[in-house]
C-alpha cells in the first residue's frame, strides 16, 4: 500500500482543485496499490468543507477554472491523524494470527474487518442520507451508507496488508470480492454479512 509519502505532505495544505490532483495522481501512479483509507480522507474532507459551506460552493461555481478552484483548505495534520485513527481501529481490533499467514484474505477475515466497521457505525441514522460513503465521514460521525460500509471493509483489509480485496460495483450496489483470482465475493453492506461464491470474474 502507498501510504502517504513525503511527496504528498509537500503538497499540503490542499486549498486548490490542482493540488487534489496532485495527490490523486501521485498515488494512482505509484508502484504499488493507491492507498484507499489514505484517498478516501481527503475527498470526503474537501466534500465536507464544500457541502458545509454554502458561500464557498457559490464562489467557486462564479469562478470555476478547472485547476484553479480555490476549496477550504484540508490541513495535513487533520488527515494525517484520521488515516492514523484508521489504521489504529483495525488493526487493535483484527489478530491476523487467527486467519492464517495466506498470502489471500479468507472469508472469516473479511466477515471480521466487516464486523469492525459495522459495531463501530452510530445505530441512529438515516443510512442513505448524502455525504456518507468516505472514511472521513466515518472516522469523524462514525456514519456510512451502503456504499461506504463496502469501502470501509476492502480499505481495512488493505491496512491489514491484503491487496486481494477489491471493491464490486452493479448500478446502485457495491460488495467485496477477494481471494485468488477475486473468486470468491462477499455482501457486506448489511450486517451479519452472507457470503456469495461465484466463479472467477
């Protein structure tokens, strides 16, 4: 997983549109897998500070120069201490000396990683509501819809060192399919998860 590198810090604080995709391409053409908790912090901070502040949205449409946007500036200790809160979260909370030492995630560890997320969310709600599918809207109101619970579980099984996990999309819908070849799949998004074979995809 690339992390966070010092290339990024460099680029913080993020106040522009340019600068997110920066970010956004330094990871997507890195070496290895794009750091997902690592992304997912940094768009749902600049959703946050853009659905949150109205006049901030108004200027920017006023004055809408792809590249030049200015956005509310996302500072790098404020992401840098959520993507740490993330990792902190799973891996005090998932012994991988009980799954094995497979180079694949198993079943039992995505149901686990699936559990984490789902006994940490606030039970009272509205799950569809907008603005809750990123990890920042997870890690600062404990808040996700469908889509982000899915999310939620394929970027702590990379934390967990398993790139094997990948998120699937069907129109409206998203689960998890992982182990070799990403054969088998598993549907996260309600809680006590079921586990669903396919062939290879």
């Amino acid at each position: 997983m690339a992390g966070f590198t010092e290339i990024d810090r460099q680029l913080f604080p993020l106040e522009d549109i340019a600068s997110i995709k920066k970010l956004f391409k330094q990871q997507l053409e890195g070496t290895t897998e794009p750091d997902l908790a690592w992304l997912s912090i940094i768009v749902g901070a600049v959703e946050n500070s853009l659905t949150c502040n109205r006049t901030v949205t108004v200027q920017n449409k006023e004055n809408n120069v792809e590249g030049c946007g200015k956005i509310p500036a996302v500072e790098y200790h404020i992401a840098q201490a959520l993507y740490a809160k993330f990792h902190a979260l799973i891996k005090g909370s998932v012994d991988l000396t009980q799954f094995g030492t497979g180079k694949y995630a198993t079943r039992e560890l995505v149901k686990k990683v699936s559990d984490v997320v789902w006994n940490s969310l606030t039970r009272s709600y509205y799950k569809d509501r907008a603005h809750l599918q990123s990890l920042y809207s997870y890690l600062t109101g404990n808040k996700l819809d469908c889509f982000g619970v899915a999310f939620a579980v394929v970027a702590g099984c990379q934390v967990l060192g398993y790139d094997d996990v990948h998120l699937a999309l069907s129109e409206d819908h998203a689960w998890v399919v992982f182990g070799e070849g990403g054969r088998q799949t598993a549907e996260v998004t309600w809680h006590g998860m079921i586990i669903l074979f396919y062939g290879a995809i």
